[in-house]
C-alpha cells in the first residue's frame, strides 16, 4: 500500500512539474509585442537619419506604447546585425544577396522580408567659396580615384562600410580604388561641418541630410554651401542640381534605394512599422515631405506657369 502510494505520488509530482514547464514555455514563447506595443530595436544606415527619425517619431506619436529603438551606423555593420538576435530591422540602401539571406535562414531559421520603400540620391557639396560648379561623371571619377588635376579633397562619412563609400565604389569608380587624398569623417554631419569650414573640399552625402527645404537647419547648412551640378543622365550637356525632381525623372547620376530587411517570426511591431513605411500614407508622405521619392505611392509632376504681369498690377 505504502508503494502504491508512493508510486502515485511521483506521478503526480512529475505530472505538475511538466505542467510548470508548460506554462513557462508558452510563457518564454509568447511574443512581447505587437502592432501597438512593445519595445524593438533597428539598425539603420547613418546616411538616413534625419528622415528616419521622422518615421520613427511619426509612428510612436501614433502608437504611445510601442517603442522603436533606431541604432544609426555604417551600412555594412547594419547589415552584420541582422545575426544579432535583438535587431528587429534593417534600413540601407541594398536588400540581401541570396547568400547573405541563406545565412539568415539557417542561422536564425526566419526567412527575411525585404522591400524598397523611397528612393535618395548622392549630393555633391562644396565650400561656399567655390561658386557654382559643374562635373561630368568622368570628372568624379578621376576626383575620387586621385587622378584629377583639380586641388580638390573628396570628403566621406567614413573611409569604408558606408553606404555612400559602397555606392562610389561599386557603381562610380566600377572596381578602381579610392584615392589616400580622401578624407574620411565620422557622419553625415561632419561631412557638411567640414566642407563649410575648409576650401577646396568635395562632400558626398544623402540627399536626406540637405534636401528638405521644410527643415531650418538644413536650409541654414546649405546657405553655408554650395551644390555642385552633375552630368544628366538623359540630356546631353545638360546638368543637374540634386532636387526631388531628378530622383523621380532619374536624371540624375548617382541616385540610391532605401530598403528594408526585416527579420521577425511573429507578425509584430517590426512588421507594423514595415507596413507603416510602405503601405500607410502618413509613411509614403514623410519620405515625399523630406524631398526623397517614395515609391509605393503615385507621384505626380504638375507644370507651373508665373504670372509675369503680377507685378505689374
């Protein structure tokens, strides 16, 4: 009787003790977050911030309990983080090879979702004593590489990893080498600060970071420079200024995707603000009110005519 007895009361003390792991389980497992609450963390490219903090804020305004954490870096570290378990998202301005997305799968066991939402393009930027100026692609390309007869010094945000560093190299200088003239700063900002404090220097920077005609300080920076017009693309002899107009006719040489790689199991809040950034019209507008081009929403060229006899009247 006593065996007995005993025997019922190891069952059902195991009995309980696979209940607890159960419950812990789903526990562990349930997500933490959702739609509208919820705290993840992002990596996004440096080069991006300024519209990105738009987005972000304009999301969590929105959604009071839901907290989205952005961590700006080069572009090639935020695309190392999509291994790191606590990064939700990705922003650059490049999806995935089908290498780096099998990495992701047997690593992680998810299947990356990826989509491009807006389109940027490259400044050129120059110290406020050089007037207006005009290069040919040729001419950025012998500028970059240290072979042109100019005393000018390029100035990036970063000597490698960048986004922007990648764009010259893979699709400017098609496989030649960046000249050791190159100065390398440490962000965005730093490229404008430096070019406005020193002559003879050549800033390359997104269009994010001196496009928006709504922002003062940006309007303030660019009172303080100068942009250089580049070759066009589809007019022979014609040059261009960097404008959300260029992005849209693609005109303009050295224009760049915006693109997400997300990477969450559950449908949650990385895949909410996913949709916010593609689908919703608040997203689509932040990217067209910070002169980038989105491009999940129709865009539309009106022709403007000035009235000559206004003021005349």
């Amino acid at each position: 009787m006593k065996a007995r007895t005993w025997r019922l009361f190891l069952l059902a003390a195991g009995w309980f003790f696979l209940q607890g792991c159960k419950s812990d389980g789903n526990t562990n497992s349930k997500p933490l977050d959702d739609f509208e609450n919820g705290t993840i963390h992002i990596s996004c490219d440096e080069s991006f911030r300024p519209v990105m903090d738009e987005q972000v804020s304009a999301y969590n305004n929105l959604h009071p309990n839901a907290h989205i954490i952005v961590h700006y870096k080069p572009e090639a570290e935020c695309l190392r983080d999509l291994l790191v378990d606590s990064i939700r998202m990705v922003v650059a301005t490049r999806g995935l090879s089908e290498r780096e997305r099998a990495v992701i799968v047997d690593s992680l066991g998810v299947g990356p979702e990826q989509l491009t939402v807006a389109r940027d393009l490259v400044a050129v930027i120059l110290h406020p004593s050089a007037g207006e100026t005009f290069f040919t692609m040729q001419e950025i390309r012998e500028l970059l590489s240290g072979k042109s007869k100019e005393n000018l010094i390029p100035v990036f945000d970063g000597a490698q990893a960048t986004s922007t560093v990648r764009f010259m190299l893979d699709s400017v200088l098609k496989g030649d080498t960046l000249s050791s003239r190159v100065v390398a700063a440490q962000n965005s900002r730093e490229v404008i600060d430096y070019v406005k404090r020193v002559p003879n220097t050549v800033g390359f920077v997104g269009f994010s970071w001196i496009g928006n005609n709504d922002d003062t300080s940006q309007t303030a920076a660019r009172r303080q420079l100068r942009l250089a017009y580049l070759e066009s693309k589809d007019s022979a002899g014609a040059y261009q200024q960097p404008s959300q107009y260029v992005i849209y006719t693609n005109s303009y040489p050295m224009v760049r995707d915006l693109v997400y790689v997300l990477k969450e199991k559950h449908r949650g809040l990385g895949h909410a603000f996913a949709y916010f950034l593609q689908q919703s019209d608040k997203g689509q507008l932040i990217f067209r009110r910070s002169y980038l081009m989105p491009v999940l929403r129709p865009n539309y060229i009106r022709d403007a005519r000035l009235n000559e006899n206004i003021n005349n009247q």
